[in-house]
C-alpha cells in the first residue's frame, strides 16, 4: 500500500506508531503487537493524525472500546 498511498500518521509525526494491536481486551491472541491500523492518503494533505480510542473506562484500565486503537486524521481535500 505505502507504495502508492501515503500513511496519515506516518506524514504527521515522521513515523508509523509502535502499535494499534493489541489492547488489554485482547486476552486469546499471543502474537507479537504491531501497527495493523491505517489511514492511507492520496492527493490530500495531512493536517493532523493521531491514534483514536487510545483510553480505557474510566474504571477498569483494561477495558477498551476494541481489541485495536484507531487511527485518526484530518485532511485537507480541497
């Protein structure tokens, strides 16, 4: 894909995050954690990206809204 398309985070902070995967929530998959979450751009450009659902409730900081955190951007299309 990043040969064609740009990665959102990757063009606002210089590199891809460590990891999207795993959260707590994931308690059955022992594979290493790694970044298996995108926002992949083409002719946009990138204003601001960041990782989304990133905290936990409130009252239980292994309770998260997915198994992955999100990867959010703002672009500008125009």
């Amino acid at each position: 894909m990043k040969s064609r398309f740009a990665s959102a985070h990757e063009a606002a902070h210089g590199r891809d995050p460590d990891r999207t995967w795993p959260t707590p929530v994931n308690t059955w998959d022992p594979s290493p954690p790694g970044c298996l979450d995108y926002v992949f751009v083409d002719g946009a450009r990138v204003l601001q990206a960041d990782l989304a659902f990133a905290t936990p409730h409130p009252d239980d900081e292994n309770l998260f809204p997915s198994d992955h955190l999100g990867v959010m951007a703002k672009l500008d299309v125009g």
